[in-house]
C-alpha cells in the first residue's frame, strides 16, 4: 500500500466537466485517484480552494480525499493567472503534510504548476516527485502563439520539472518524443501511460434507444462534438466541414454540439457558442446545428451511442479522453492527426484520422461513412475492442502504482505486490524507458 499525494491545483476531481478550465485533466484525477483508492492505496488530492464554502477535506467516492488548498481568493481563477499563488500553494501543503500520521510515499504532480509545488515539497520533505505535464507549454506556444496566455516563466519551471522530478509520465508516444526533442529528458526517466474510461459511465446502447431518450430523429446522420468549447478544439473546422458536405449528404446530416458553461446554451456564459454560431449562419448551416449545452457524466453515454460518428479536430490534443469515451459506446470515430489522437484511433480500423483545421477532408471522410454504414459499424465494433483491452481507468491506475514504486525506490518483487499480474508486460515495458504500443 503506498500513501499518494495527488496535487491538481487548477483541476478540481470535484468540479463539473465541459466548463472553463474544467476537462481532461478533471477527468484524469478523479478516476485516477477513484481507482488507486479501490485498489487499497490511501490517496489524497490536492486542488485550490476556489469557493469560501468549501470545507478543507471532502471526501471521494473510493475512499479518496479531496484537500482544499487555500492559496489566492476563493474564487474562480484562469488557470493562466495562479502561477503567483503556487508558492504558497506548496507551503501549505508541507504544513498540511507534516500534520500527518505517515509521510507520503510519493508526489504526482499534474500540470506544471503543481509541479513547481511538488519540487517545494520535495525540497522539503524529500518525498518522491513523478509529474504528468498534461500540456506541454513549448507545444502549446507552438500551436497557439499570441493566443498562450501563459506567462514565459512557464517553459522555465518545465525544464526544471524535467531535469527534478524522480519519474515522468508521458501520455502517449508523441507527449514521449516532445519531452525528449524539446525538454532533452531522459528517455530512462520517462513512463508513457495513457489515460482511460470507466466501464460504468461508458459502454454501448442501442442507437434508437439513447436517440429516443434524447428526442434525435432516426432518419438524420448524427455528428456530434463534444468536449470543451474553445477555439483549440477545432469545433469551427467540423462546421465548416459540414457546409462542404454535397447538397444531398448536407441534408441528411445534423452536428449535435454538447459543453460549455451552462446546462442551457448561452452566449453570455460560453462566448464560443456565439462565434460558432455567426460562423453556422455565414456558411449557411446554422439550421443543420444544435448546441446542446453542458451534460453531467452520467449523461454522456447516450450521446455518444446516439450519434453515428464522434468528430474531434483540434489543432493540438496532449491525449484526448473523448475519442476513447466514444469507442467505449461503439461509436466511429473521426479524428485529426495530432497528439494523442493519432495513437488511439487507429485509421481505418477504429475510424479516420485526417489533418487539422482542413474542413475539406474532414467533409470527405464523413461522406465516406455516410454512404457506408457497414464500415461506420466496423470501426465501432473495433473501437470497442481496442477501448476495452487498452484504456480501462483501471489498467492506467495500476500502471501508475508502479511507476510511483519505482520513484519511491521500492524493490522489483514490492512493485509486483502493488498490481495484478496481468499488467506485467505493459510494466516491464514501461520500465524499460520505451513509449507502449497505444
């Protein structure tokens, strides 16, 4: 049994999905520190008190607890503006730890700034750091340019994270080929371990029973898009995707948009929706579009099992848990060829990778599955499989058991304690310095 810190300071486990600041990452530590918790470990989460009302510990399901760090206001802030509330961040996390019965055995830090705090306490106290970047900032700079609002400070404290921490947890094999090309990180100190899917929020429906539940004509081809809405996710290139489509194809189809700020879509507390959909009206297919709105978890399984292709392009993705969800459900996926989406969608097996930001072969590439819904239900059956064997929470959690053993030092036959035998081969792997066959 190890004792985990987990520190998320702008990810909140607790927080609602789809909003500001609120995806992936929210994702990720919610179901790893769930799934570490079930496993027997004693697992704590470490996230910035955003709200006065918040006690200082919650509790998780699993037996996690989630720990309200108070550093800054107790409000709201883009993660772009805590960087100068990190150093006390950390401060308080050496007190809190130091209150403790037992020492943590390790540290895992997710995004940099947490990763500037798990160096303070390491500092400190000793305790073992692995980090999980999550982002890159240079990869991010590259893709965003003027639009990064992160400050410079941030590839600095990257570097030294790199150079600091006593493991590195690389995504996928592009997140593991960033961190050697631009940040000369050791191939030796980096574990590439992807991210996942619970079983119980996602897994197939009948496609007429979750369009019925969700009032979707059977007779329309469902495209649908689902996440974050800001601009790096491409939502603008599927509607110009959608304008491309033939006359006929266009007719059939209808692009079903879910997240943002609200349960009702509202242009005031998701400005996107309203560039989105100037840009809908401009090209003429506003009427081809419905925006959704933010939906719960619970809630995501029917929209994925009810629409005919999942569709994510954004410019850059680190990981993206989105394509994943969707092949849990048996959904095809369409894709754009970057980060970690080029490695879990497999072209022309679990569905189609095309370039970003080219409406063009993305129209292409839904027409393809438009007039073939032998091949829209081959890439599902395949995306379920490939979902199924490689991207379960639960695999990625003992995986991650290991790699925190190895930074804590335990011994070969400890870490085998740590996880079923069935994770063997991803660990040696995993120890062996080389990126895993996503």
């Amino acid at each position: 049994m190890l004792r985990i810190a987990l520190i998320s300071e702008h990810a909140s486990p607790l927080a609602a999905t789809g909003s500001v600041d609120a995806g992936g990452q929210n994702i990720y530590v919610a179901h790893v520190a769930r799934q570490l918790a079930r496993a027997g470990h004693q697992v704590d989460v470490f996230t910035r008190r955003d709200n006065p009302l918040l006690p200082e510990i919650s509790r998780m399901g699993g037996g996690a607890r989630v720990i309200h760090v108070p550093a800054g206001p107790p409000t709201a802030v883009p993660k772009e503006k805590l960087l100068p509330f990190i150093e006390t961040f950390g401060d308080w996390m050496i007190e809190f730890a130091r209150r403790q019965r037992q020492p943590y055995d390790v540290v895992h830090a997710n995004f940099f700034m947490s990763g500037l705090a798990a160096l303070r306490i390491k500092a400190a106290l000793g305790t073992p750091v692995v980090t999980t970047f999550h982002a890159l900032g240079k990869v991010r700079r590259l893709h965003q340019g003027e639009a990064d609002g992160f400050p410079d400070e941030r590839f600095a404290i990257e570097d030294r994270l790199v150079a600091e921490s006593d493991r590195i947890v690389a995504e996928c094999p592009q997140d593991y080929e960033d961190l050697i090309n631009l940040y000369g990180a050791s191939a030796a100190s980096i574990d590439t371990v992807p991210c996942g899917f619970d079983s119980s929020e996602f897994a197939p429906q009948p496609r007429q029973l979750a369009r019925r539940r969700l009032g979707w004509r059977d007779d329309e081809f469902a495209i649908l898009q689902l996440g974050r809405l800001v601009p790096r996710k491409g939502v603008d290139n599927v509607i110009r995707s959608l304008a491309a489509l033939s006359d006929a194809h266009r007719e059939r189809a209808r692009l079903y948009v879910v997240g943002g700020n609200s349960e009702i879509p509202n242009e005031i507390a998701t400005p996107e929706i309203a560039r989105l959909r100037g840009l809908a009206e401009s090209l003429g297919v506003a009427s081809r579009i419905t925006f959704v709105g933010r939906r719960g978890r619970n809630d995501l399984r029917h929209f994925y099992s009810a629409s005919d292709v999942f569709v994510t392009t954004p410019w850059y993705e680190p990981f993206g848990i989105t394509p994943v969800e969707a092949m849990a459900c048996g959904t095809a996926v369409i894709g754009s060829r970057v980060g970690g989406i080029q490695h879990t969608v497999v072209d022309g097996d679990t569905g189609l990778l095309v370039p970003p930001n080219d409406p063009t072969a993305l129209a292409q590439a839904l027409g393809r599955l438009m007039d073939n819904p032998a091949l829209q239900a081959s890439f599902g059956e395949a995306g379920l499989k490939r979902a199924t064997r490689r991207y379960t929470w639960a695999n990625v959690a003992a995986e991650l058991a290991a790699v925190y053993a190895r930074a804590a030092g335990l011994e070969p036959d400890e870490i085998e304690q740590l996880q079923p035998r069935e994770f063997a081969t991803l660990r040696t792997a995993s120890s062996n310095a080389r990126p895993l066959a996503l």
